[in-house]
C-alpha cells in the first residue's frame, strides 16, 4: 500500500490519518505543537454526517459522544422566553472527539514538534522537511494543519483568512456553579440571546474530563460582538504585558481587564441567565472570526483539507463535520484510485464546491448576526421573527441545501459582507 503522510494534529488530520490507515496504507501524522492538544476548542454540534465520518475512522459512536438536547430557546433581555423550537441535536465537545480519535490512532505514527517548513515534490514523491531537521517522503501529503496552514502558504500564498468584521467571546461554565434559575430555564437547552447588532448562543456539554453525568457538565457559550480591526481587535488581542497577539491570543493570555469589561457589558446586554454562566466561567477566551476560501485544495500529490482549505464562520457549525466528510472523500477517492494525483483531484471535484458553499453559508448567517437590532416599527414581532429565524438556521444540518446548491438565498453572492 501507499506511504501518505498527513500534517496536522487536530481533528481533521486524526480523521483523514485513521481512514487511510484502516484503508491500510502507511500512514504517518505530523504535529507542530507537543504534549496533548485538549483545550484547544470547546463545544461541537454533531450532525449525522459527523457520526458516519467517525464511524469511517474506525470510532464506536454511542450515549458517550455528547449531550442530547431536545430543544432550542431564545431569551430577552428580562430572561424571558421569547421564543422556542424543538431540535433535538447531541453537543460534544471538541476535547471529547480529540480523545476518541487520537486513542484510535497508533502512537508511534504520531510524531510531535514536527513543524513543517518546506515540501517539494516531483512525478512520484512528496518531500517533507521539518524546522527541527528531520526529512520525510510519501506518495501522497495531506495537509490539515489549520487556518494558518504553512503547506497552503508555501502552496497558494495568495489565500488568506479574511477577519470578518467581529470577534467571539468562548467559554464553559460549570453546571454545579449555575443558579436554579438558569439551571431551570438555559442549561437543558441550546439557548439564543440577541442583543442589538451581536448574538449569544450556548449549550450543554461534558464537563471535565468528558463527564456527562448531571452537576458534573458544563455550558459552553458563544458570544459574538462586533470589533474594528484596526483599534479594538488590537486592544482585545494584546495580553496583559503589552504583547500583541495578531494571529489569535492564546486562551491564558487573554488580558484581564478585558474579561472584566466583558463581564461587566454582559451585565447590560445579556439576559441574566447568559450574564451569569459568563461571569461564573473561570477563563473566558476570545476568537477572531475570519473567512478562508480557496480556490484550489489539490497540487499534484498534496491535498489541503479541513480549516488549511476553508474556514466558513462558527454559525454553520460545522467546521468539524465538512473536515470529516472531506477525509471521506479523500480516502474513498485514494481507496478507488490508488494514492495518486488522480485521485487527490477526483477529491477536489468532489469538494472544492461543497467548500465554497460551506463558506458562503457562513457568511450569510454572520451577515444576518450583524444586522440584528435595525430599527423596525414592530420591534417586538421583529426581535420574535429574528429569534425564530436564527434558532432554524444556525448549526443545523445544512447537507441537503449543500447537495442542491441551496446553502444560501438566491442572491446573496451578490451581497458583500459588511465588516
């Protein structure tokens, strides 16, 4: 069988490396960072493809994946329920889909402090050279290793993330640290908060190490606000020592004067229930949102997948599943074709599209965050349809409007976004 090697330790790479692997190919991973990745995300909404992608890399899928919720509210300012839905969905977590897949994978095709800095490739290898010195050949290169993908840069330097115009406030909350009054009326549900020209969204999910007992779980929350690039971004992204971040703040650096006045914004925008799991919520983080579309995943033997190919905004939710189903793509095309060029192409035919429209629904749903709070004679039936609206769109599975060419309103390509 092929020799393949896959850059990037996360979740997209854990998915391609264990499908090609069970295919039976000799499969090595390469990881930049080193020790264990848990942390780095925190909730995920699964779709049904989500399940068939892990189940294509060889993990059980049962009760232990996530959360199951039922239904979906919107809050007012006061806390009251403005609005409902019944969706069942299971939330999980990003730390909890790392574990299942990492553990799948053998350790010693695992390689850490692998940071690559240069590949080549000619008409039957590809050449991998890492900063630490070590070299690597394969016949094929996937490369899944991030919005800031170096294999990308090195490949098409002129795909870039594009900042989108806003930021998102993360987190996970304790359930054992909640109210009776948000434990009754938020935590069981996925829950919507819409304050004039943002929105707020959370969910029940595992707790520490991936407990999902009662008490023992926790809300992860989204809070999505707007940023201007050139002044409050830098402010936001700059730690308490003056240190600029200007790709993204680690978690722990987050200034904390910052989430001192975040917490005290909340107090004002939010409705009570969603002030309280921030406030009680012992290391909130900031993300930068940003839009990636490439126009080209394959060159030759090397492939670019996951967030290293596009990244569409996190109201689609589905970042995790659109890299699942790319690396089902990639080993059903290898497994009919033979780890070739032709193959990674046949990938591409399959993908590239479905990619651009995974983007572009994304940016519409973000569009529509930003137009929240416009001024309307009916305020209140206006804030009702809007709730309605966002609960039904937001991180739903969105494969039958992406097998019709349907992700997104007949026009809005022709829309721009507004920063």
């Amino acid at each position: 069988m092929a020799k393949i090697i896959v850059v990037g330790g996360s979740l997209g790479g854990l998915f391609a490396a264990n499908m090609l692997l069970k295919q039976g190919h000799d499969v090595i991973l390469l990881e930049k960072a080193t020790g264990l990745l848990n942390g780095r995300g925190a909730g995920i909404v699964t779709h049904s493809a989500l399940a068939d992608a892990l189940c294509e890399a060889g993990i059980q899928v049962d009760d232990s994946l996530g959360v199951l919720v039922k239904k979906r509210v919107t809050l007012g300012h006061d806390g009251q329920c403005l609005a409902d839905m019944d969706l069942p969905q299971i939330l999980t977590s990003w730390s909890r889909l790392y574990q299942l897949l990492k553990t799948n994978f053998p350790e010693d095709r695992y390689l850490q402090g692998k940071n690559v800095h240069f590949v080549n490739q000619d008409s039957d290898q590809v050449y991998v050279s890492c900063a630490d010195g070590s070299k690597f050949t394969a016949d094929l290169l996937i490369a899944s290793d991030g919005i800031r993908s170096t294999i990308r840069a090195q490949l098409a330097p002129e795909i870039k993330p594009k900042y989108a115009g806003y930021i998102a406030w993360r987190g996970v909350c304790d359930e054992n640290r909640l109210s009776k009054l948000t434990l009754d009326t938020l935590f069981d549900y996925f829950g919507f908060c819409l304050p004039k020209g943002e929105q707020m969204l959370g969910y029940p999910v595992a707790g520490q190490n991936n407990d999902l007992r009662p008490g023992m779980r926790g809300y992860n929350f989204v809070w999505y606000r707007g940023a201007t690039e050139s002044d409050e971004l830098i402010k936001l992204l700059t730690d308490d020592e003056g240190v600029f971040y200007p790709t993204g703040i680690p978690p722990l650096k987050v200034s904390k004067k910052n989430i001192e006045d975040i917490r005290q914004i909340a107090k004002t925008h939010l409705a009570p229930q969603f002030s309280e799991i921030l406030e009680k919520t012992s290391a909130p983080f900031l993300q930068p949102i940003y839009d990636l579309r490439s126009e080209q995943v394959v060159f030759g033997r090397i492939a670019l997948m996951g967030d290293a190919a596009f990244v569409g905004r996190p109201h689609v939710g589905m970042g995790v599943t659109k890299a699942g189903d790319e690396a089902i793509a990639i080993a059903k095309q290898i497994k009919n074709l033979g780890a070739t060029p032709v193959a990674l192409q046949a990938y591409s035919n399959e993908r590239l599209k479905i990619g651009q429209d995974v983007v572009a629904r994304a940016q519409y749903l973000g569009l529509y965050m930003q137009s929240q709070g416009q001024k309307n004679s009916l305020e209140h039936d206006h804030v009702k349809r809007n709730a309605n609206t966002v609960m039904a769109e937001t991180a739903v599975d969105i494969s039958g409007l992406l097998a019709t060419g349907k992700a997104v309103p007949d026009g809005f390509a022709n829309t721009s976004v507004k920063n």
